[in-house]
C-alpha cells in the first residue's frame, strides 16, 4: 500500500486531472499540499502553452493566401477553415461547419466525381492535389486547386487537413492561351507566308499551308524534321550551328528577330528568304517560331532598283529631286560638278540657288504651269555655277507619281549644251552671215525678202531694195592689195546700218555688192528715195 506522498508524486508523473488518495496521516499533509500545488502548475503553464500554440496556428492559417482547413475523414464536414474561406467566397465561416456543405457548393460539372475524391483521399496517406470548381455566394464559379492530406489514428482514417487555393487567373490564361493558340493556327494555316515552329531541339513542331507553299514539303514530311533541312548548306553553320542548345537555354531574344538567307527547295532550288524568329515557352518546352518569306522578288527589284540607282549616280546628265515645295532632297554626282554645290549644301534648296538672272521669266511661268496641270515641262536654263561661270542647260523636268496617282515629287534631268548652243551659233553665223562682214548674206537676205513681202501682202504697205556697189573697188585691190579691200567692205559694212532703221536689213550679196532691204514705209508706191534713209 503507497503512502499518501508516494501516490501523489505518481500522480503528478502521470499528468492525470482526477486523483485517487488514500488516507492521508497528519505528518503527511504538509507534504501532500506542497506537491499538489506544484501538479496545478505545471497544468496551468502546460495550458497556456497549448492555447498559445493554438492561437499560432489559428494566425498562421488566417494569414495565408489559401483557406487552411480541416475536416472528418469519414463524413467529410468541416472542423475547422480560416478566415481567408470567407473573404474568398463569401460564405460565413459558421456554415463551412455544416454537414455536406462543400458537396453542395461544388460546380455542378464537378461534383458528380465528389464520392471518387473523398474515397482517394481517405485511400492513402500521400498528399492528393486536385483542381476543381466552388460556387462561391454570388454565384461566381471559383477555380480552386486543393493540395489534401490524409491523418490517421491507429491505422484508421482521421481527419483530412489541406489548404485551397485560388486559380482562377492562372486558368483563365489557359483558356486564353489555348484560345490563341487555335487563333495562331486558324492564321497559320490561312497565311500566304510560312509559320514554322521548333522545338527546344531544334525539330518542326507546327507547319502550315504557306511553309508547303513555299518550302514544297507536306505537313506529314516536315513535322519531326530538322529545321536545318529548310536552309541552304553554306547559311546552316552561320546561322543556325548550335540552335538547339540555344533555344534550349533560352539563350535566344524574346523578341522577334529578322535574318535574310538562302532557302532550300525540297527540289533543291535554293530561294532567298526572310525569317522573323520569336521565342516562347510552356510548361513542357522552349519554341521558336518563324515567319518565313520568300524574297525572290523583292531581291530581284532590289537588284533593279541598285542598277537604277547606279546608273543615275553614274549619268552624265544632272538629275536633280524634288518636293512638291520645290526643294531639293536628291542630286547626283554629275550635279555636283556641274554646280560646284555638294549635296550637303543642296539639301533642302530650291534649284534657284543656280539662277543667272538672264533665263526670261516667261520659262519658268511655263514650267510651272506645265507641273501644276500633272504635264511634263521641257526647256533652257541659263544658270551660273557656284564660282560665278555661266553655262546654258536643257532640262526635261517630270512629276513623279505614286500609284494611286498622287504626284510626290517632280525630278529634273539637266544636259548642260553651252557648247552645243555655242556651235548652233557658229553654223548658223556660217550658214546666214557673210564670213567678212558680219552682214547677212544672201541666203538670209532670201528668207527675209520673202517675210517682208508676206507681211506687206497682208499690211498693204510697200518698202523698197536698195542695190548698193563700189566703184573702182577692183583698181584698189589690184594696186593695195586685198587686204585694204578688205577693210573697205569691213567699214562700208559697219557704216551702212547706221543710216538704216533699227528693223532694216542690211545685206552683203558678194564682191562689193551691198543690199538693203526697207520695209513698211508706206501705202503709197511713189515716194521720196530721200525718205527711205535716215
């Protein structure tokens, strides 16, 4: 039989609340209070430890994102859920606690497969995620993801402890993404220029009517193929050695790229091509997609464009371009040195800056009326060169159009012919003056005789010939010699136009004849000789 002390030390080491005590001797009191005090303290503290560690737990669950719960394994209801449960759905956290209500509040394209979860979760002890939709109290339908864990007694199901979470954005970007991607593909698959996409190994994952198209594969023949295959030999080792491993680490720019190389024909025809590539990723693997596009034709004109461009840089003629203001935005090396102006100091001048002051002013009220009405305009320009040297150009100056036929700019091509105007001018002075005497000779005289008797005809008003020759002029060559004769016809043709109206024609017919040819002097035939000369 214990003594009173003993049985209460081995109540105290059995931390049990209800004591059973013998009888207790007087000298033993003492000691039995002593221990029983210290027994209600260590139950007191042991107490407050455990509500604190409560409160803690209660904390921590009301301050997490998801809404931390517990519930019975067997019926499923609810012991107890934080207070995010609330914020998050709506529902007071009282009726979390009632019987079948989370079966209740399940979408109903979910719940038909409530028994099968509740069955797999009490089935094992390893931790279940599921993602399902909630009906929360006004009447949004909630994705949540719910991570479930299984606690046992005595190998028995317990309780069901886990933390949901809400999804909901993360599924709406699903559905947006699979979205797009069905738009990406309807696009893919309509677009006139190739779409092609690769994996992180560099294998064609997607193709569509444009990649045959252009590429003559079938979608059957590219998927699973290198993307290497579509690239000429000597392009694949500089731009595409390593592809893979690139794409693999995410080495290459997010954003789109655009490279020009040569394309592979499944004939074997190598095509010049432009690829723009872009990078993107999902859960299960890096892509790259490229639009494709053959350039053949774009490269042609190109090159024709480049022949163009050379051969008005290299034209002898100065091409000068303008806007529709008038200023100049283009000239070629040919305008350089005609003008003596570089481009720099050209650009965004007006073709004025060449003006001599001696092209009459009726040239350009033409050509600018010319442009105006959207016609072509062709004429001569007396222009000055940058040191101040004259020189005569014919321009051919045309509006350029787009093709809708709005005029943008008008472009000028200039021939300078100073010197062709100088020789017109020596075979017209050979061809209608005397050699000697400057004077007119008698093929002019000719043509102006037969104007003058045109314009008298339709005046009525006479005029009058005039045959003028030198007596003795053989006896002054003969005894001063030709050289003096000379210079007697020299002066007698310099004196004779003096005496004569500003309209009158002096002529030399030869030797030492001279005409004069007197127009509209009168209506009546019969007048004065002395009146013909001034």
């Amino acid at each position: 039989m214990l003594t009173a002390a003993q049985a209460l030390a081995h109540a105290s080491d059995e931390d049990h609340g209800l004591l059973t005590l013998p009888v207790i001797r007087d000298d033993e009191i003492g000691e039995f209070i002593t221990r029983f005090n210290r027994l209600l303290e260590t139950l007191s503290v042991r107490e407050a430890a455990l509500k604190r560690s409560q409160q803690r737990f209660r904390d921590i669950a009301d301050t997490t994102e998801g809404i931390v719960w517990e519930a019975d394994a067997t019926t499923f209801t609810f012991t107890f859920v934080s207070r995010k449960a609330e914020s998050l759905l709506g529902f007071p956290l009282g009726e979390w606690l009632r019987p079948g209500f989370w079966v209740e509040h399940l979408h109903p394209e979910d719940a038909s497969w409530a028994p099968e979860f509740c069955a797999s979760c009490t089935g094992r002890l390893e931790p279940h995620d599921f993602e399902y939709r909630f009906v929360a109290k006004d009447g949004r339908t909630v994705w949540l993801r719910d991570i479930v864990t299984l606690v046992a007694e005595d190998e028995k199901p317990k309780w069901l402890r886990g933390i949901m979470v809400d999804i909901s954005k993360s599924k709406q970007m699903e559905a947006g993404l699979r979205e797009s991607e069905l738009r990406y593909r309807a696009v893919a698959q309509s677009a006139n220029d190739a779409i092609v996409t690769a994996n992180s190994q560099g294998n064609i994952s997607n193709w569509n009517r444009g990649a045959k198209l252009i590429f003559g594969y079938t979608e059957a023949e590219a998927i699973g193929k290198p993307l290497t295959m579509l690239i000429s030999p000597r392009f694949r080792e500089r731009h595409l050695s390593g592809f893979a491993n690139h794409v693999a680490g995410g080495q290459l720019n997010t954003g789109a790229q655009s490279i020009e190389l040569s394309g592979l024909h499944k004939s074997g025809r190598e095509f010049p091509l432009e690829i723009s590539l872009a990078q993107w990723e999902t859960s299960q693997d890096r892509f790259v997609t490229g639009i494709i596009r053959d350039i053949s034709e774009r490269k042609s004109a190109e090159a024709q464009l480049r022949k163009l461009s050379l051969a008005i840089e290299q034209s002898p003629e100065s091409i000068v371009i303008t806007n529709l203001q008038g200023e100049i935005e283009y000239v070629n090396e040919a305008f350089v040195r005609k003008s003596g102006y570089s481009r720099e100091e050209t650009r965004g001048m007006n073709p004025r800056i060449l003006k001599s002051g001696k092209t009459p002013s009726e040239t350009y009220v033409s050509l600018w009326v010319a442009l105006t009405k959207g016609n072509s305009w062709h004429g001569d320009f007396h222009n000055c060169h940058k040191d101040g040297t004259e020189y005569i150009e014919h321009a051919v100056i045309t509006p350029i159009r787009q093709e809708d036929g709005a005029i943008t700019h008008y472009v000028a091509v200039k021939e300078d012919i100073t010197d062709k105007k100088a020789a017109a001018e020596r075979i017209n002075t050979l061809a209608f003056y005397d050699s000697l005497t400057n004077l007119p000779n008698r093929r002019l005289l000719l043509d102006r005789l037969k104007q003058a008797m045109a314009s008298s005809s339709r005046s009525k008003r006479y005029g009058a010939l005039l045959f003028i020759d030198l007596d003795n002029f053989k006896t002054l060559n003969d005894t001063l010699g030709h050289d003096i004769g000379d210079l007697l016809l020299i002066q007698v043709a310099e004196r004779l136009p003096t005496c004569v109206r500003e309209g009158d024609t002096v002529a030399r017919l030869g030797g030492d004849e001279f005409v004069v040819m007197l127009e509209d002097l009168s209506e009546d035939m019969l007048i004065r000789a002395d009146s013909m000369v001034a």
